[in-house]
C-alpha cells in the first residue's frame, strides 16, 4: 500500500515538473520590446554596459513569463569609440533579471539609428556625428536562442 501511494506522488510530481519546464521557455525568435533606463553614445566603448527594462509582457500559450518593466541588461557591441575601427552604434541584451538572478539572455543585434554621413565618410565607411541614445528609447530584440527561466 506504501509503496502505491509513494509510486503516485512521483508520478504527479513528474508531471507537473514536467509542466513547469514546459511554461518556463520562451522560444528563439520571440521579440523583447525594451526602454532604455541609461543614456548610450556612440562613443562609449565596446562592451560597456547599459539598464534596459521590459516594455511589454512577453506571454507564451497565454501565461505571462516576462513581465513589464522586468529588469534588463545590454552591452555596446560595436561603436565608433575606435576612431580607426569606426562601426554603427550596435547593442544586444546580455541578462534579465528575474527573482533576484540574473539570466543569461541571447538576442539579435539591434543598431538604434545612424548619424549623418558625408560623401567621403559613405565611400570610407566613415560616420559623421554622435548618436546617443536616450532613457525612454524603445528597442526590439529577438531571442536567438531559447531563454529557459
């Protein structure tokens, strides 16, 4: 009888286990909207970090995973820091914060807008001018891998 009982408690716990893990994914492809909380320039360095937050619930088969104004972090992946490596102002997200943790987050690159650009600066691959870009800006980045929470 013990031993019964024990064989279905493992059993709905395997189950819903099972359950969770399923709810708790968020497939590749899925858009994060995200608002910038700190100021980017595309001066700042490679790698330099920024705080983003959620802009909008992130739901799968209708259950809300991610919820608006969940914590996020990014990074500048390339920039004209480099006067002789100058490249557009790229950004990705890195982590999101979530309970306290911080998990790691693989996204698309995103490019927020492109300064002026002279004739000569277009032939050279050269850009004229600094984009910075504000708290308050709205970015979308795709998930490039699942994101397991």
């Amino acid at each position: 009888m013990i031993r019964k009982f024990i064989t279905v408690i493992t059993i709905i716990c395997a189950c819903c286990a099972a359950s969770l893990l399923n709810a708790t994914t968020i497939p590749a492809g899925t858009t994060l909207a995200v608002q910038t909380v700190s100021s980017i320039s595309s001066q700042d360095p490679v790698g330099r970090s920024f705080a983003a937050k959620i802009d909008q619930d992130v739901a799968v088969k209708g259950t809300v995973l991610l919820k608006s104004g969940t914590k996020a972090l990014g990074k500048i992946k390339s920039s004209r820091a480099n006067p002789r490596k100058s490249e557009p102002l790229t950004l990705e997200l890195t982590s999101i914060s979530l309970n306290g943790h911080s998990v790691s987050v693989k996204t698309n690159s995103v490019q927020p807008g492109s300064p002026t650009r002279t004739a000569r600066q277009a032939r050279y691959g050269h850009t004229a001018g600094t984009l910075t870009v504000t708290p308050g800006t709205k970015m979308q980045f795709q998930l490039a891998a699942p994101l397991n929470l």
